[in-house]
C-alpha cells in the first residue's frame, strides 16, 4: 500500500464539492453510497460549498414558478442533505472568500460543480440596444434571485424570443400567462404586480429549424396550452420535413409526441385567425434564423424590431440560409439560445465552450495533463445540455474516477473538518449551515403563506 492510501485509511478522505445545486448534490450522495465507502473500506467526509445562503442551484433559481413537478426535485435534493452526513456551507463564494489553495490545504479532493449561469451570447448586430434581455437574466428575475434587481421593465407589447429549448419556452409562457394564475405558485410579489401591468398581447418564439427538430420536451409544449385566455398560433409555411426528420420522428418518441401536438394544433387552429379571442397570443415560427435587431428613428436606442432570414432543412438535420428575409416588428427582444459556464480562479477554462477542460471529470491543466485531486461535474463539465435527470449519470462517472484516484490523492495538511469553520470565521465570512437554511426557508414559507 502507497504512503498516500494508508494516510488516508487513518482518517476520513476528505472532500470539498464547490455548487450546491443538483449536480454538486448528486455528486454528494453517490460518494457517500459508494461500495467503497459502505464495505467500509474508507469513511468520506464532505463539505458542500454555495455562493448563496440557500442550496440548489439552478433548481431554485432557474425554473419556472408554475414548474411544480420540477420544483419537486427540490424534495429529492433536500432529503440528501437533511440525513446529516453531508455538511453545508452557504453565502461561500469560491476565489473570494477561498481560494483553491485553502481547497488543497483541507481537502484530498474538490469536485467543482458550478453549472452555468449566464446567457450565451448572439453575435448579430442590435443585440445591445434598449429592450434586448437575455432570457437567463429574465429567469433569474422571476425567481427572485438575489443578485438580480426586483425591477424589469414590462414596457412590450410584441415581444420576441429568440431559442426553441425549454427556457425559451418558459420565457415565453411567463411573458404571455396572466399574472394572476402565477398566485397558486411561489411567485414573488414584486414579480406578481410587474406582470399584472405587462402591456403584452403577443409574444412570438423563434426557432432556427423544423419542428422536428425543437430542443423542448413535451411537456413544456403541453403546459403551454394550459394559459387562459392565450391563443396558440402557428404557421404552415414553417412545417417543413425532410427525409432526416421523418428519420428523427420515427426513431425518437419524443419528438413523434411533439411533432404530433404541433401538427394537431395548427390542424384544429381556424383559416381565418380573426376568429381567435384571446387578449394574449402565442406565436410558434420554425426555420427563422436571427440576423439583426434593429431601432428606428422614432425610438432611436431602442429595439423597434427584428429581421430573420427564413431557413430550410438541409437533409443532415440542420438548417441553411434561404436569401428571404422578413421582419417582425416587436419592441423587446430575449435571447434563450442556451446557457454558459464561467471561469473559475485557478483552474483551466475553456472560453470557446465555457467549460473545464475535462477527462471524464478529471480536470485538466493547459497542457491536458490531469491536476491531481481536482474534478468537475455537471454543466461546468460537459456544457449546458441535457436534463436534469442526466445530471446523475454525469455525476456517477466523476465520483467513479475519483474513487479510482484515491490511493493516489495529494493528502491534505489539515483535514480536520473544524479547521476550515475556523479560517471561515477569521476572515469574517458569514456562511450558512444547513439548519440556518432551514430556518430561513421556514420563515419564507410563513411569508408566503
């Protein structure tokens, strides 16, 4: 046995995970359930970083309020880390109040599961101008979240959205749905009141391909049709196939489910849309690809509308510019065309993909040599894809190369769990446990009741 294993067989391995949303909770749990670890052939003891006081990530602050059986994640997550053998620190934020040197010097191993928070970027012309969001900031509006100003200016009253995943979709259905079916929800007030003043009546969803090949599941394209008085629009001109999608419908069984939906849709929607009542309207166009975002001179610094160039299919199961071009005149634009990691301090990052450079898991130095006792997981690993349910599977394969490192792992010189409570309270960082959390998310809940 190596120096390093029989060290470490006298105490704990100790192991930092930095993100407490699902990824880092899930990586958490299949560590502490290893075979390893319940024959007894090793005790692991784990501390579960956040930036902010409250844990789950993306889950708390990324989906939907009308979103309950995705919200119910929250349960499982919250189960895991009310057992008691996974200890919380919140309110932490890694390169401020840590560095990666505290990491190495009381931890073996630190598993980075950051996810990804910001927007990723449209390089069209406009994108800047007055009434231009990103759908991710949108997101993190509605649900409160605490680095976001509780103001958004619902100033539109024709809005496009510019993506054909599931946030696009939820972006979509927040601007469109009444306010007042959201008070069933955990909806916060000031996000209650700003959309019951919306002036909205369309907002319109723009993808750069078929039908056939939408991002969104089935059930985002079902909870659409459950908004009162919101009528669905599509367009017969946008429902294109070709070979490759008849390919895709046929061997996938979620887009033969959605597929069939659309088509059922704009099969039952009236020739003459005047006959349609709604005060609200929803608008689905396919084979639109985004060129500019553009003002006029009445409103100048201001989105006045959007110009796309129609698109067809190309037989590989993606699209090609057609030379048409149309335009929409709309007076706010969101972008939801996917999410994007941010760098972390010290460690190597992939700017083109907005991940850690990554094998499996194991993190990566510039030279692609793997930097012993660092690993990654989650969206900060393999990119903003995926559903959460992938998440597991994603966290399985690092923990298992982690487990496979362990005899090898650089020891830490500290590792006694009070020891980075200590140098937290030193530096004056006030983190959160998990009971402070419980307390604070009972008071919310009587706030909310």
């Amino acid at each position: 046995m190596s120096n390093s294993a029989e060290n470490s067989s006298k105490r704990p391995l100790r192991v930092a995970i930095v993100g407490a949303g699902p990824a880092g909770v899930y990586a958490a749990d299949i560590l502490t359930k290893s075979n390893e670890v319940k024959d007894g052939d090793f005790e692991v003891s784990i501390d579960l970083f956040e930036a902010y006081p409250a844990p789950y990530g993306l889950i708390r602050y990324g989906v939907a309020p009308d979103h309950p059986r995705i919200k119910g994640i929250v349960n499982a997550l919250h189960k895991v880390l009310d057992r008691g053998d996974i200890r919380f620190l919140g309110n932490v934020t890694y390169g401020r109040d840590l560095t990666l040197h505290d990491f190495r010097s009381f931890y073996d191993a630190v598993i980075f599961s950051t996810g990804a928070i910001n927007d990723a970027e449209l390089d069209i012309p406009g994108v800047g101008l007055q009434g231009s969001f990103g759908g991710a900031d949108f997101v993190s509006w509605y649900d409160g979240h605490p680095d976001v100003p509780r103001d958004w200016p619902l100033e539109a009253k024709e809005i496009a959205v510019i993506g054909n995943g599931n946030v696009a979709l939820d972006v979509a259905r927040m601007l469109v749905k009444h306010a007042d079916e959201l008070l069933v929800t955990e909806i916060p007030d000031n996000v209650y009141q700003a959309l019951k003043n919306s002036p909205v009546t369309d907002v319109h969803v723009f993808g750069r391909r078929g039908p056939a090949q939408v991002k969104f599941t089935p059930l985002e394209l079902r909870e659409l049709s459950h908004s009162k008085d919101v009528d669905i629009i599509l367009y017969a001109e946008d429902f294109e196939f070709d070979a490759e999608s008849d390919r895709q419908i046929q061997s996938n069984n979620q887009t033969k489910t959605m597929v069939g939906t659309l088509t059922n849709w704009i099969a039952e929607q009236p020739e003459d849309l005047s006959e349609l009542t709604a005060s609200r309207r929803l608008h689905l166009h396919f084979l639109h690809s985004p060129v500019e975002v553009y003002d006029d001179a009445e409103t100048p610094g201001r989105v006045a509308g959007i110009k796309f160039e129609r698109t067809e299919l190309d037989g590989t199961g993606n699209a090609r510019g057609t030379g048409e071009f149309v335009d929409y005149p709309v007076q706010a634009v969101y972008r939801a065309i996917g999410y994007f990691g941010s760098s972390l301090p010290e460690v190597e990052f992939d700017h083109s993909k907005g991940v850690v450079p990554n094998d499996g898991g194991r993190v990566l130095d510039a030279s692609g040599t793997h930097v012993p006792g660092i690993y990654a997981t989650g969206w900060i690993k393999r990119g903003p894809v995926g559903l959460i349910g992938h998440t597991k599977g994603d966290a399985l394969e690092t923990v298992t190369y982690l487990l496979e490192d362990r005899d090898n792992l650089p020891l830490a010189a500290a590792p006694a769990p009070e020891t980075i409570v200590e140098l937290l309270e030193n530096r004056g960082v006030q983190y959160t446990s998990w009971e402070g959390w419980l307390a604070l998310d009972a008071h919310e809940r009587s706030l909310g009741e």
